[in-house]
C-alpha cells in the first residue's frame, strides 16, 4: 500500500466519520447525500482542469461527448455513480477525459434523471436511450461502443446491458463496471463484513437509497439488481472492486455466478476505497486504469 493510499485512507475516515456515516439519521438524507456530493465535487474541481479532450453538447441537452466521436477508435457510452441521486459533473467531466485519453475513445456522458423526484426506471429508461440513439442516430458500430459505470452506474450500466438484450438490440463490445451495486437487497455478506473498513458509507445509507430509487418496486428484481437477472449472453465484462468495499460481495457473487455464461473478469482489489481509479494522484488508481485499458483494447 503506497504512502498516498495510507494518507487518502485516513482523510476518507475522518470525513466519513463527520459526515456519510452520520446521513442516514438525517431528516433528508437526500439533501444530505446531495450537499456532500457537492462539496467533494467542488475538492476535485480545484485539481482536473487541464482537460485533455473537448466537451461537445449533442441535440439532447443534458448529453455530451468527451472528445470527438467523429475521429475516435472507441465509443464509450459512461454512466454516473453517486447514490442514484446526487450530482459530481467535475469529477466525472475528469474522469471521462482520463478514459477518452487512455482508450482512444470519446465518451458520452448522461446525465439521468434522478431519485427520489425521477424513480426507477426513469433514469433507466434514459441509459437505454443513449445507446440506441448512439447506434441509430449517430450510426456508430456497436461493436466500437464499451458500456461502463461506477457504483451506482455500475448497477445502471449492467442493466442497460440487460435491457439491450430483452430490446433485441446489437451488443457493445464489451462492458466495465467499478465498484458496482449489483444487489439492491444488500444481502451480500460484505455489507455487514466490511462496515468498518468501507468510508463511504453504511449499510443504512445504501438501504436508504436504494429505497428512494426503487419506492414501490422489487428490490430483487432482475433488471433492478443485475445479480438476479439472466446475464447468458451479454459481452465480455470486467468487473473492479475492493477487499474493504460493503459492495465487494456484489461483484464477486456476480462473477461466480456469470463466469460459465459469459466472458467475465473480476479484478480485486486490497485496502483501496469505493471507485479509486477515479483518484489519479494514486498509484493503486494507475494500476487499476492500466488493468481496464488492457480489457476494452483485447475488445
């Protein structure tokens, strides 16, 4: 563990301690959630803003593309984490240029609509959308395209996934997700495992938020929580997760599951926080980009 993960680690405690780990007492977890989102966002804004590739509106207002789509090997369709309900636009504006420049790739970024005021399947709906009017409306090869999420985009990029297939739609690629939500029941055993070494959060918190997205559903859903879904016949996938993460289990349960129905790579990863490749000051987080930029180049 380098010297950074260790410093990082500590600051993540601390601010875990006075602020995540507390919402779920709160009397608007929502805002809560959306007020910390914010601050953190506005941390990474200070250090990402030598941008490597433009930021290109489409005729959907609330898209763009990171780089130019018209001259890239790869389309990457990035879908955003964050809670289902909270906004980080300069830490993703900074993250889909870092796998623009590392893949070859423009990537476009939706932003969904969002729980509690927009529930499942709203934002859902929108990810499916921006697939279709990639391969439909900008003609692009679906076999260019890498679906890929992070946390709560994890979940929202393994169910678009899964909505392609029911739509009779051509698939991407492949696929990636990091860190992903991929059993909104939360019975995975990480969740009580690793309460104490995860500092984003809490099993209460996630239990909230999967509440706020999914109000009148089934939590069990195979379109909601992509573990219980019929996964036989998707792309090849790369899952990223940690050793100390509450969704740890999510991924490796997928990955026993899937591993005989699909190409599928699980890349574990110890003592590092939710979604570090994100983190670029990290060494951990260069290894794990060096690891995704290895499985979307063999794709």
């Amino acid at each position: 563990m380098s010297f950074r993960l260790k410093a990082f680690n500590l600051l993540l405690r601390f601010s875990s301690y006075f602020g995540l780990s507390k919402l779920h007492h709160s009397e608007s977890v929502v805002e809560g959630f959306r007020q910390h989102a914010r601050l953190s966002d506005a941390v990474i804004a200070r250090f990402s803003k030598n941008y490597c590739h433009p930021l290109i509106r489409t005729e959907h207002p609330r898209w763009w593309w990171v780089g130019d789509w018209r001259t890239t090997k790869h389309h990457m369709l990035y879908l955003l984490g964050s809670g289902f309900c909270a906004d980080l636009p300069a830490t993703f504006r900074y993250w889909a240029d870092r796998l623009a420049t590392l893949n070859d790739a423009a990537v476009l970024l939706v932003d969904y609509p969002l729980a509690p005021e927009s529930p499942y399947p709203a934002a859902l709906n929108v990810c499916l959308d921006a697939y279709r009017w990639m391969i439909e409306e900008q003609n692009i090869d679906p076999q260019h395209i890498i679906v890929g999420g992070d946390s709560a985009g994890g979940n929202l990029a393994m169910a678009t996934l899964l909505k392609i297939k029911h739509a009779n739609l051509p698939m991407p690629a492949c696929a990636f997700a990091l860190s992903p939500s991929l059993d909104l029941t939360l019975s995975s055993p990480s969740m009580t495992e690793n309460t104490k070494s995860d500092t984003f959060g809490n099993r209460n918190l996630m239990e909230r938020l999967a509440q706020l997205y999914v109000p009148d559903g089934n939590l069990s859903d195979g379109i909601v929580s992509p573990l219980f879904g019929d996964c036989r016949g998707l792309p090849p996938i790369q899952l990223q997760v940690s050793s100390d993460e509450l969704l740890r289990d999510d991924s490796v349960r997928f990955y026993e599951k899937f591993k005989g129905e699909m190409p599928i790579e699980l890349v574990l990863w110890d003592g590092v926080p939710h979604c570090h490749q994100i983190f670029g000051f990290l060494p951990e987080a260069i290894l794990a980009r060096s690891k995704l930029q290895s499985f979307i180049a063999r794709h």
